[in-house]
C-alpha cells in the first residue's frame, strides 16, 4: 500500500512564482540553462544549475557547484524569495496545455516503497547519471525537484481535488513563455489531508512516469542519511521525496521519433529491399510528414519523400507488453539488423526526436544531413503500466511527457 504524507514545502513568494519557476534541470544544456536564466536572479535554475553562476572552468560535477546551490537555495530563503510553510499539507498543481489539463498532488512518498517496489519503475538509471542529483540534494538538504508519478485513478481522490479548486483561490497561476499555464493550490484542511493520506493507503503502486534518475537519487540521498543518523525511527523527512501524483486518465504521452546518420554503408535502394522483407513499405504522394495514427506503423522519411512502413505479422510477439511497443518493433526488424544500432542508448549515431518539436524537425534533420527519419506511434498509459506491472523495462526513448513539471514551486527539506 502507498505511503503518500504531506510536507511544509519551501514555496515562492507569490509575486516572484513566475520568476522563480524554470524548467527541469535534464531538459537543457549548460549554455541554455545560463541563457533561460540571464538578467533572473530569481530563476530555480541558480539551484538545480548553479554551475551557471560559476566560470566556464569549473567543470559540471564539480563541488563547487553543489557548494553554489546550497548557498543559493539558503540565500532564496534568507531574502525571503521562498519560505516554508509551518505544517505539513498537500498541494495541488495543475497544467494546461493545448487545452489539455492535468492536475496532480504535490506530496511525499516514501523510499521504502521505492525499494519494495511498491513505486514500479520501467526505465534502468545509470549510476553515473545519478551522481549529479544526488548530490544537488545531499549538498543543497533538499529534494529541489519532484519526481512525476501516476497512478490508477481514484474517483474519491479526484472528487476532493475538483472541489478544492471549485471553492478556493490559487496561490499562483501564470502562464509560462511556452504557452502552458501553471496554477497551484495549498490543500490545508487537516481532515482531507488524512482523508487523502487514507485513501493512497489502500492504493497498491504508483508509478514513475518520468524522473527514474531524480526518484533513484532521492532513494540513496536517504539511505545516506539512514546511515549518518543510524538512531532513525522512520518517521523522519530523509525517509521521503517529493513527487507530484497524477490519475493516469490525465497523462499524455507524445510520439518520442528517431533520426539515423546514415544508412549503414547501404545504398538508398538496398535500404528499401531490405525494409520490405519486414514492413508493408508504401511510398506517399503527400507533401506533409506522415503521423502514425495506429501500432506497428511508422512514418519513414528519406531523400526527401515519405513513407508509410508496416510491420508484417509475425514480426513482434503481441502478447508481449514490451515487444510490442513500436519502439520495440522498429528497433528490434529495422534499426538493429538493417541500420546497425546495436544499443540506442550509446550509438551515437541515432539521435531522438521528442514529439513537442513537430514533425517537420524530422524533415529539416534530413534535409541537412541525417540520412533518415522515423515518426512512432506514441506509447500509451497502459502500455507503461503493463511493463511496470511486469517488472520489465522500456527500450530507451519511449516515451515523451508533455507538459514538463517546473522546477521551484516547491522543494522538500530533508532535515525539517
């Protein structure tokens, strides 16, 4: 059953919460990052990036970065830019995009349950790649960004949330320079705080949706302190992290495409016999990029047409929630036998192309100098939840959540 507790998150001042917010830290490069935050002492990025502060020297990973964002989130604190509340409460967080709402619960889950599996996972981290986030939140005491889960949907959850904002004025609600507006609430009322405890109580898993890498470091940023503090009873805020908490009926899943350098020593011709000796290969008249609209079919855009692909039968076990991902399909009949992409998560001649960019940015890497370009039928809720029922895991690249959760409306202190 899922442990899902309120916290007293450090929150903006009202007036500075648009400044304040800034996108994850994983979606931009250094030089990015200090442009997104150039003129902005407010932005979060002097946090979860406060190698921008520092002089192009001073490599990523190095102490003197993790120092900066511990000084800098002290210092946020210190000028009142952000302050934490004095009791432990829920929060509400809703983004609208294109129309599209969804609408989470800002709280705490517990790192046991990530160990126990009660929090299922679908993607491998890299210790690696760990390493940066965990110590952004040992040096800085703090979960500084939340990790993005779903779960089931719960009409009672639901309820409780949809009446909450009916009756009650938001602390913030902005819309941000990418067209998605963000509103939160404080959930402060004590009973529906239990209430709410309750009912995630009698929900068997949540799930991560995005964030294996934040969710992992949060694990073993806690088990440190486990073993600084071996007297711990449990109930301490290290046995936690942040996470916003999302009824799967309100997540959408974007296409996440694949573009390939070259065709593998293959001449365009020889390229196309062999993708026909596994895919119904259709060449298209029209001028516009193709968008899959159902599985196993996929748009192929090459020496300036498209195509329409499919997969023949008995190419991918159906029955199988992971081989008949069309991640899967295209890797498993086209990328790796024909292309040569053994391992996508290293090849380095495979780039990924997440959905948000529109097609046509297939069509422009081409045109400069990729030698083809994919378009997928995205992965659905049910598709991530069946793999994480099952205790396997995603191919690399599967999946592309939009909206992205901005980092700094919220941190969790981990000695509170």
């Amino acid at each position: 059953m899922a442990v899902v507790r309120p916290f007293k998150g450090v929150v903006p001042k009202q007036e500075l919460a648009e400044q304040v917010a800034c996108l994850p830290y994983d979606v931009m490069n250094r030089k990015e990052a200090k442009e997104m935050a150039e003129g902005n002492p407010y932005s979060f990025l002097h946090i979860v990036r406060s190698e921008i502060d520092l002089a192009d020297s001073v490599g990523d990973y190095d102490k003197l970065v993790y120092e900066t964002a511990r000084k800098n989130l002290d210092r946020f604190q210190a000028e009142g830019i952000m302050s934490q509340d004095p009791e432990p409460i829920y929060y509400i967080y809703r983004q609208l995009m294109n129309g599209r709402v969804q609408t989470g619960i800002v709280a705490c889950t517990s790192i046991d349950d990530y160990m126990n599996d009660i929090i299922k996972k679908h993607e491998f981290t890299r210790p690696a790649k760990e390493v940066d986030r965990i110590n952004n939140f040992d040096y800085c005491d703090a979960n500084t960004e939340p990790v993005f889960l779903t779960y089931r949907k719960n009409d009672e959850i639901n309820t409780i949330v949809n009446d909450w904002i009916k009756f009650h004025m938001p602390i913030y609600n902005f819309t941000s320079n990418d067209a998605i507006t963000h509103i939160f609430w404080k959930l402060d009322d004590q009973k529906l705080v239990a209430r709410i405890a309750e009912i995630f109580n009698g929900i068997d898993y949540l799930y991560i949706a995005d964030g294996h890498h934040r969710s992992a470091s949060s694990v073993k940023v806690g088990m440190k302190r486990r073993e600084e503090f071996p007297n711990y009873d449990g109930t301490e805020e290290f046995n936690f992290f942040m996470a916003v908490i999302f009824p799967d009926e309100d997540l959408f899943i974007m296409d996440y495409n694949r573009v390939v350098k070259d065709l593998n020593g293959r001449t365009k011709e020889q390229f196309l016999n062999e993708v026909s000796e596994k895919f119904a290969v259709e060449k298209l008249a029209q001028t516009e990029p193709f968008k899959p609209m159902s599985r196993a079919t996929f748009g192929m855009y090459l020496d300036g047409a498209w195509y329409k692909i499919t997969a023949n039968d008995g190419t991918y076990d159906a029955a199988d929630p992971v081989d008949r991902l069309d991640v899967s399909i295209l890797q498993k009949n086209l990328l790796q036998p024909i292309l040569g992409i053994e391992n996508p998560r290293t090849d380095e001649r495979i780039d990924f192309v997440g959905g948000i960019r529109g097609l046509k940015e297939l069509e422009r890497r081409v045109n400069e100098g990729f030698a083809v370009a994919f378009s997928m039928y995205p992965t659905t809720m049910d598709d991530l939840i069946d793999i994480a029922n099952a205790g396997e895991v995603m191919p690399p690249k599967s999946t592309w959540f939009e909206p992205k959760l901005r980092s700094g409306l919220f941190v969790h202190k981990l000695n509170d």
